[in-house]
C-alpha cells in the first residue's frame, strides 16, 4: 500500500491512466481506480477535488511538452527559420512514446474538459498550416484545400498511433512521409524548400 503522499499520488495517476483507457471519462469508476491503487476515497480527494481535474492531471504535463515541442518548430517553420529533421522526429519519437495520452485525448475525454480536444487540435493545425500557406505561395489557397490537407495528414499519423507498429518502423515511415508531403507541397507551392526542416507535419 503506498505510503507518502507522493507515491499515493503516483499510484492513482497511474491507475486512473489504465481506468481511463479502458472506460472511458464517464463509465471511468473513481472507486475501482482507489481499489486497485489501494487508497480510500477519501485519500483521492485529497489530492484532486473532482474526476475532471483528476484527468487533467492524467494528461497536462506531458500534453503541456508536446505543444512545447510543436508549437517551437511551426514558429521557426513558418518564420522560416531553418529547422532540422531531427527535431521535426523528435516530436514523432514523443507521439510514440506517449500513445497513451493521445488516445486518452481523442477516444477517452468525453465529459471532460478536454471533450472535444481532437477538433480543438484540427483547428489549430488549420490555422497552422494556412499560416505556413500564406508564408509561403506564391498566391492564396483556397482554405478548403488546406482543411482537406490538415485531415489526411492526420489520418496518416492516427495510423501510427492506432497501428501495430514498432518504434523503428514508424520512424521509417515518418522519413517516407516527408520526403511525400515535402514533394506535394513544392508542387502545390510552386516552390522549392531549402532543407526538409520548412516542411511542417502535424506531429513531425
């Protein structure tokens, strides 16, 4: 049984995380996750006042170092501040390290306040990419079409996430996908990139 608070705090993040997956936010029981944590009730509420911010807890921190991770790369992408493709894999590399919490966000979070977060996350990329667009075409583009590109990137990188895939091969397959994107966008751009780096995925 854990002893210190922090270990308390430690065992029911973690099994709140395993309750989540498998529940959901609103089927998700607050007594089977202090069960199998092996705390009282009354030792959860000590720490988190309610099942909402019990999920947050899950999910902000490690959420928090994603937008870090991409929000820094689109900046210096769309400035065009030249940025390496290790960075860009670096943001995969997080994605597979954190699967977890991306399918607790888009498959997990109803009833939450992150209710919603994988539209949330679409208009973000939306606004991201027309800004990347406008940076770079040589004249408008129908935002439409950057909608319709947003969500194939994004299914594409939701079958990584979803998919029976190791860590190696989904690195392959990143690298094969922005040599594609790179290629599709000079075309649509009618331009050229100096390095790999100005082209933005949506995770890489």
């Amino acid at each position: 049984m854990p002893i210190s608070a922090s270990e308390t705090r430690t065992a029911l993040l973690k099994c709140g995380k395993e309750e989540f997956l498998k529940r959901g936010f609103k089927k998700a029981s607050l007594r089977a996750i202090c069960s199998k944590a092996n705390v009282t009730t009354g030792a959860f509420y000590t720490h988190f006042k309610t099942k909402d911010e019990f999920f947050c807890a899950i999910v902000e921190d490690d959420l928090h170092e994603y937008n870090g991770l991409y929000d820094g790369l689109i900046d210096r992408v769309v400035g065009r501040v030249s940025s390496s493709q290790g960075e860009e894999r670096k943001i995969m590399e997080f994605i597979m390290d954190h699967r977890a919490l991306f399918c607790l966000l888009f498959d997990c979070s109803d009833g939450s306040s992150y209710e919603g977060f994988k539209d949330d996350l679409l208009r973000k990329f939306d606004i991201t990419y027309q800004r990347f667009f406008d940076s770079y075409a040589a004249k408008p583009v129908d935002p439409a079409l950057v909608r319709t590109v947003v969500r194939m990137k994004f299914a594409q990188y939701c079958e990584m996430i979803y998919g029976d895939f190791d860590r190696d091969e989904v690195m392959r397959i990143t690298d094969s996908l922005a040599e594609f994107t790179r290629a599709g966008f000079e075309a649509l751009l009618g331009t050229k990139f100096e390095s790999p780096g100005y082209v933005p995925g949506l995770f890489s």
